[in-house]
C-alpha cells in the first residue's frame, strides 16, 4: 500500500514507511577488503586522482558485476571490453560516442498519453562498473523506455558540463524527444550537473526529468567552480524522482534534507520497504562494507522492479509537460 502527502508542493510517496535511516553515514562511504574505511571527501576536498586510478581512466578498485548483469548486457562485454571504454572515455574527455550501453524499449508503453518517444541516461555509483546496471536497464527497457547506461573514466559519473550525456543520447538514440537523467549514488549528483548543464544552456537533449537513486542533488568538487550548482527549486516543469531504501544507511540523512531545497516543484519521493544501497545496482558487494548498504529483506528483483516502476511513472508525468525549455542561457 502507498500513501501520497503534499509537503510544501513537493509530493511525497512512502511504501509503508517513511525514509528513516538508523545510521547517519557520509553518501559516498566505502572500503576495501583489508583496508581502513575510505570516504570520497566530496564534503571538503577531492581525492588525488593518483589515490584511486592509474591516471588513464581504469580504477584501482571496482565492484563487479554479478553474472545476471553480464547476461543482461545488450552485447558480451568482457572486463578487457569495459576497460577499453573506460580509456576511450578519459582519452576523449567527456565527448565519446560509443562509451556506452544502449537497451532499445522492447515493448510500447501502454496506456500513454503522450507522443514523446522516452528515454533514459542511467549513471553508475562511484567504483560500480556499468555493467551492474544492465538488470534495471532491460527492466526499463521492458517497459517501454529506451536507456544508456555511459561508460566514466574510473567509474565516476563526473558529467559537469552535461557533454557525457548529449554524446551519448545523439549517438545512441536521436529519435528520442523526452529524456530522464537518473543515478544511482554518486551518479546522481552526476545526473544533476548534466541535467542543469542542459536546462541552462539550452543544449540537447530535451530533459525532462530527473532520477535520483539512494542519493540527493549536490555540489561536486570535482566540477570547476564556473559549472553552476544544480538547483532547480521553483522549477515547475522539471520532474524529479527521489527513490531510498529504508534499510540503505549509506545517505547522510543530515545532508538530504539540507538539499531538498535543490529539487524540483514536481518531485515525488519513494522509499522502497526492505531495500538497501547495493540492490539499487547488481554488483558484488563483497568490497565493500555491508553497514554502509545495510540488510535488505527483500529481494534485488523485488527493488529493481520497484525502482524501475518509479522513474517510469515519473517520466510519464513529465512528458505531459511539453513546454520544456532553457531557464535561462549562461556561459557554458
């Protein structure tokens, strides 16, 4: 049972219970086998790109993905493959064509009200290869939206200026007129900075919606100090979707409300019963700590499914709102 709350013009849903993590942890916490806790000091100051890559775009340390992600890869994509990407990425800066994964829509959506032709560009956790978002991928696809999931230097979905993402949506998918930009963790503050980039610079593609995933909207310190903060309070035509689990102990519970004040007029919260940080993703956990992830009790297909239902029906509402356009154009 879901009950839907109007709070200040910002919808809030909650699947039995409101978010109330037990543990008030930093977002981006994780640790190694046999290391001390390491956290990405996004709070104060980047980590020296030496720390945690070998400089040309391959990280030191990645979560895998789990063989039902390798199964739900549009194509074989071995780790030799992905690392190929990674370097193509870094060696391109941000503007790589075919530095993703693309997942066509494999059904027409039902019961839709509009013409828009839907999309969605997923973003990776920090240190999560890609591939571990394939599950929730074909799910989405399986619902009629179209997706990409880019492929960042050392696994970081470091999009400032919003180039990652229109490479990708006009190379992958052109056709495609309303687009969500989601992330999972780290990503989605990633997603946020493309998302801003493009509202503000009138650039394509047309987004028209916003995906955030066990996470919240903030400022990046790995984004120069020119790229604007994504904030879209009083935006009324963007939409957003903020889904957490209430067993995720990962957030900053602290810092997610400080930041509400970024989101959009339209945005609709989703805690999912029983979920934790890892499931939003299909990857081997076993690098990192699980009282950050916290213990799911229900299953990664039940949490997929849930997220998956969530940023659809967010999209949807969005592309009834066709008179998306720039906020207003900046330098970028």
């Amino acid at each position: 049972m879901a009950s839907t709350t109007s709070l200040a013009r910002v919808t809030l849903t909650v699947l039995l219970a409101v978010i109330t993590p037990s543990v008030v942890l930093p977002l981006y916490h994780h640790r190694h086998h046999g290391a001390p806790a390491v956290v990405l000091l996004v709070e104060a100051q980047p980590l020296p790109v030496s720390y945690y890559s070998n400089g040309k775009g391959e990280p030191n340390y990645t979560s895998s993905p789990l063989p039902e992600a390798l199964k739900a890869m549009p194509y074989a994509c071995d780790d030799d493959c992905v690392s190929k990407l990674r370097f193509k990425a870094w060696e391109m800066q941000g503007n790589c064509t075919t530095c993703a994964f693309a997942w066509p829509a494999t059904t027409v959506m039902a019961n839709t009200t509009t013409s828009d032709i839907m999309g969605i560009v997923l973003y990776n956790g920090a240190f999560v290869d890609p591939r571990s978002y394939s599950v929730l991928a074909s799910k989405l696809a399986s619902r009629g939206v179209n997706v990409i999931v880019p492929v960042f230097p050392n696994d970081l979905a470091t999009d400032c200026n919003g180039m990652t993402l229109e490479a990708v949506t006009n190379a992958f998918f052109p056709n495609v007129t309303a687009w969500m930009v989601a992330g999972h963790s780290y990503g989605a503050v990633g997603a946020g900075y493309a998302a801003a980039a493009t509202l503000l610079c009138g650039t394509s593609p047309r987004v028209v919606a916003l995906g955030v995933i066990g996470s919240y909207i903030k400022d990046l310190l790995q984004c120069p100090e020119t790229i604007p903060v994504p904030k879209f309070e009083g935006d009324d035509h963007l939409h957003a979707a903020v889904i957490t689990g209430n067993r995720d102990l990962s957030m900053n519970l602290t810092n997610f409300v400080d930041n509400l004040n970024r989101l959009p007029v339209h945005t609709t919260f989703t805690s999912i019963i029983g979920g934790n940080h890892q499931q939003f993703g299909s990857y081997d956990p076993s690098g990192r700590s699980r009282d950050i992830d916290g213990n799911a009790t229900i299953s990664r297909d039940a949490q997929l499914n849930a997220t998956a239902d969530a940023l659809v029906r967010t999209l949807l509402h969005a592309t009834k709102n066709n008179d998306i356009s720039p906020r207003s154009l900046v330098d970028c």
